[in-house]
C-alpha cells in the first residue's frame, strides 16, 4: 500500500510566509478602524476600492434603485434561489427544539434556543459580485430570527453591484453598507460613529477577510474561518479526465490561493486529468486566477486503496468534496472531516455554491476537523435554566451540593447550599459544614 503524490502546491514555509505577511496588514487594518472609526473606514474604502460616497449604508432608494436595474428573470433566479436556502433553514431550524424536563420531583431544567441579537453577514465581491454569499447568511440569520442583520459588501470597480443589493435586501438585511476587505470586518466588530457593533460576524472571504475574522474572536464571536475556496475530488475509473478537470478548476477560479486536490486510485484518471487541466486553462476566462491557483495549490494523489484516498481526505479536511465513485455512500458514512460533501456525477460544488439549498460557508485550512458550516443553529445560542419548585427538592439536591462543594473546598458555594437546607428542609447542618452522612 501507498500514496503517491504526483503534482505538489508551494511548500508551507512560503504559505506560512504569506500568512505571517497577511497578518501583520490586518492587524494594522484593524487597528485604525478600532482608534479612528469612520475616518478609517474611509481612507481604506477609497485607496482599495476607489469608493468614497457621502454614506457608506445605503438608502432605501439606492436599494430599490439597485433593484430596478435588475431584469424579471435575474429577480426571479435570485428569489428561486433564495427560497431554496430558506427552507431548509427552517428545516434545520425545526430540528432545535426547546426542551424542559424534570429528571427528580420538583427539579425543572430546560433550555432555550435565542437567537443571536445582532450579526454582521460579510458578502465577499471584490472579485466577482457573489450573490449567493448574501443568500447564505443573510437568509439564513433571518431564518434564525436575528433581530439586527447588518451586511456590508464591497463595491465592484468602484460601483455598486444591483443584483448583490437586491439579494441583501430580499433576503431580510435591515441594514446594507458598501464596504468590503478586513475594514469592513473591523467596522462590524468594533462599531464606528455611524455603525453600531454587533454581537457575531458572518461570511465567507478572501485571506484578508479570513484573518481579520480571526483577529476579532473573542470579544465578537464568528461563525467560522472561511478563507480561500478550498476543493476536493475523490475519483476513481468511473469518471473521467474532463469532469475532474471541470470540478477543479471550477473552485480554483474564485482566487490566485485556492486548493484543489484530486484523490484517485486510477493513474490514467491522474495523468489524464492533469492534461486535461492544461487544456481547459487554454480556453478558460478566468484562467488568469485559476491557473496560478492551480499551479502553487493544486495537488493530485494517486492511492492503492479507497481507504487510502479516505485517509488522505480526512487529513486534508478540504471545504468542498466532489465524490465521484462506485461507492458514494460508502464515502458518506466513513468521511469525517470536511466542509460539504457532493456525491456522484450528477451534483457538483458550484450547485451547493449557488442554489440547491445547503449553505456555502464552510470552514477551511482543516477546520472540518472540528466543525461544520455555517447553518441555521450557528445564529441561535442554546442556553440552560433550572428552577426547583417544592422544598422536599430544594432539600434533596441541597444535601449532595453541601457535600460535593466542600468536597472541593468551596465553603462559599457549600453554604448557598446549607442556607436552603435551614429554610427549607429544617435542618440544622452547621455554617460551612455538610449535612449528615446518607
């Protein structure tokens, strides 16, 4: 058995190199937003965006001006596309139920589902105008009930982008401001003059975006780290070169950093594949992004086994896998770590990118490891309450707490427990010292 790997990306010293460099600009980024708010955000909007307006939220009239630019069918596929991630939202959402329960007599413990109270929806567009990023958190955090939506997105070339401000505002958005990179994150987390903070920061972007949402964890809460498009094929012989060569350089497009792997036991698939890609780049539009992506992060391996390419998938925890095999199912119960699967030929990553109606913010760089996407649950927060409602609890409970805390020292914490054994249970169990033995 062994995993041979035939096209290697750049090392990780040079990505580490390019992290460190990241970084460093954002922290500076931050810094000047945090210490001088508007003005800030200003002179950063106008020397990466060549964007300076009067105000950077946008008016209702500008929203419905945006809107009216748009022709019926783009309406019509933006909102089709839209009720897609909404129902399953609200699928998912259905799924978290309240609960109440009472495990003794007279204990009561339940929880709460609530949602979060205000979230910044970061809808990336430097590049390209990505519409459906609005969809994705913005529908979704309205599914949720969040009470604030604010979202800001970049402008494109200097301009607003119709069909991304129509998807912000038909997807529930109160309010939408035109600014994009880490300034915009900054602006979120930390509030200006004329923006209120909010409580979590949400959305896909670039590597800038990605760590200016690292950089503000803690005090802000984030839904995850989603950096650069990340895609995975797991493919053997009963696929062929052209659709693997398809599915990776469609994700390998949205940047000059995004991965694309391709895992397969077949050598002729491997071979033919990376042919096949040196084809498509000729012809490719947007090949100026994706073949520099492809040439310093692409990498193929070429496995014995399927549980070798399962191996290798679990270990590189890509955001997106396209599984193309005779044992698709077989790659849904055994993968544990990933951002979105896609099984068989018919489906594909840019469906769940676009319309299909499971959410396209997922972790990258590993993350998969311990989380998933961003979903309906990430904008609830599930908190717990106790009540006990009879003296008899008050004086059951109330003796194993006595005990278990001066088990470990907390005399303080004992005597909450003795003061209600004394009020309500009549028992005379000395300050700072248990209740008898059972």
């Amino acid at each position: 058995m062994s995993i041979e790997i035939l096209k290697e990306g750049i090392s990780e010293e040079q990505k580490s190199q390019d992290e460190q460099k990241t970084r460093e600009i954002v922290s500076d980024v931050l810094t000047s937003i945090k210490t001088c708010g508007d003005s800030a955000v200003r002179e950063y909007s106008e020397k990466l965006d060549n964007y300076s307006p009067a105000s950077f939220r946008l008016s209702e009239e500008q929203i419905q001006d945006c809107i009216n630019q748009l022709s019926d069918q783009v309406i019509h596929d933006i909102k089709f596309a839209q009720t897609q991630i909404r129902e399953f939202a609200k699928a998912q959402k259905d799924a978290l139920q309240d609960i109440e329960v009472e495990p003794i007599p007279g204990v009561i413990l339940g929880h709460k589902n609530i949602p979060v109270q205000s979230v910044g929806c970061y809808v990336p567009g430097g590049k390209y105008p990505m519409v459906a990023s609005a969809h994705m958190s913005v529908v979704t955090a309205s599914v949720a009930g969040v009470p604030r939506i604010v979202a800001t997105t970049p402008p494109y070339k200097g301009e607003l982008i119709p069909a991304v401000i129509a998807a912000i505002h038909f997807g529930g958005a109160h309010e939408i401001y035109i600014v994009g990179g880490a300034q915009a994150i900054g602006m979120l987390a930390y509030g200006t003059e004329t923006v209120s903070s909010v409580d979590m920061v949400v959305g896909p972007g670039n590597a800038f975006v990605a760590e200016a949402k690292r950089q503000i964890f803690g005090p802000v809460g984030i839904d995850l780290f989603a950096g650069p498009t990340e895609t995975m094929v797991i493919a053997d012989d009963t696929v062929d070169a052209e659709m693997c060569a398809t599915d990776l350089l469609g994700q390998a497009e949205h940047g000059i950093n995004s991965p694309a792997v391709l895992v397969t036991n077949s050598r002729k698939l491997a071979e033919g594949t990376l042919k096949e890609i040196d084809r498509l780049l000729e012809i490719l539009p947007t090949a100026n992004l994706a073949a520099p992506s492809w040439h310093n992060y692409g990498q193929v391996y070429l496995c014995d086994t399927y549980e070798e390419m399962l191996q290798v998938a679990n270990q590189i925890a890509s955001e997106h896998v396209q599984v193309m095999t005779d044992r698709d199912d077989w790659f849904l119960e055994h993968m544990t770590s990933y951002g979105a699967l896609f099984l068989g030929p018919r489906t594909n990553v840019a469906n769940g990118d676009k319309v299909i109606g499971t959410n396209h913010t997922l972790p990258t760089k590993g993350a998969g490891r311990y989380t998933g996407g961003l979903w309906v649950g990430k904008f609830l927060k599930t908190h717990s309450y106790q009540k006990i409602t009879s003296d008899e609890a008050a004086t059951f409970v109330g003796e194993y707490c006595s005990r278990l805390c001066l088990l470990e020292g907390f005399v303080g914490h004992a005597e909450q427990a003795n003061i209600r054994l004394r009020r309500y249970g009549g028992l005379n169990v000395p300050y700072g010292k248990p209740p008898s033995q059972i």
